[in-house]
C-alpha cells in the first residue's frame, strides 16, 4: 500500500497555468504506474494523465498538447504541470497508484480543487 497526498491546486483565470504534485509516503520506484484523474460536480472520475514506472504516458484527448505528467522516484512524487486552463478543466483532481500491472488504479489521495474562471 501507499498514501498519496496532492498538492497545489487553487484559482486560475482561463489560460493560465498551474502544477499539482504528489507525494507518496514511500518509494514509487517500483509501482507500475502513477496517474491522475478528475471529477467535476456531476460527473464520474475521468483519467487525464499516466505515467508508466518505464517512464511511458498517456493523456486523455481533453488534455493533450496542454498538460504534461511527470514523476520522480528519488522524491517519491508525479507532478502535473497544467497550461492552457480552460473552465472545462475544473474539478477535483486526484492522484493514484496502479501498484502492479495486473490491478487497476487505487490508493487514492485526498484530492485537491481546481478552479479555471473564464
């Protein structure tokens, strides 16, 4: 198991930017993959980023060209850098772990808010 806690989430006026990062409370050196997902009022949890533990990503449609994922096992943590915010990009958004190929995503963090105002 690991806990995972998100951080810097907050307010943005559309177009501009902000990075979330997580930290988990050991080595991410050996977990499959790392992800973050989102959910706005409303609506299910979506994906948005994954990173695999072989440095592989994958980025939801919504997000691509403007949102980049990236970890760092020496510090135990997956960033997200977020540029280009739109109003659609509110929402809860969450870190995860997919400790081992054959599980899906768990252990989640408690989330952080972000809010893009037009």
């Amino acid at each position: 198991q690991v806990q995972l806690v998100e951080s810097g989430g907050g307010l943005v006026q559309s177009g501009g930017s902000l990075r979330l990062s997580c930290t988990a409370s050991r080595s991410i050196f050996s977990i499959y993959a790392m992800g973050w997902y989102r959910q706005a009022p409303g609506k299910q949890r979506e994906l948005v980023a994954t990173i695999s533990n072989s440095g592989s990503t994958n980025y939801a449609d919504s997000v691509k060209g403007r949102f980049t994922i990236s970890r760092d096992n020496a510090k135990n943590t997956v960033s997200l850098q977020m540029n280009s915010l739109k109003p659609e990009d509110t929402a809860v958004y969450y870190c995860g772990a997919r400790l081992l190929s054959i599980t899906g995503f768990a252990n989640w963090g408690q989330g952080t808010q972000v809010t893009v105002s037009s």
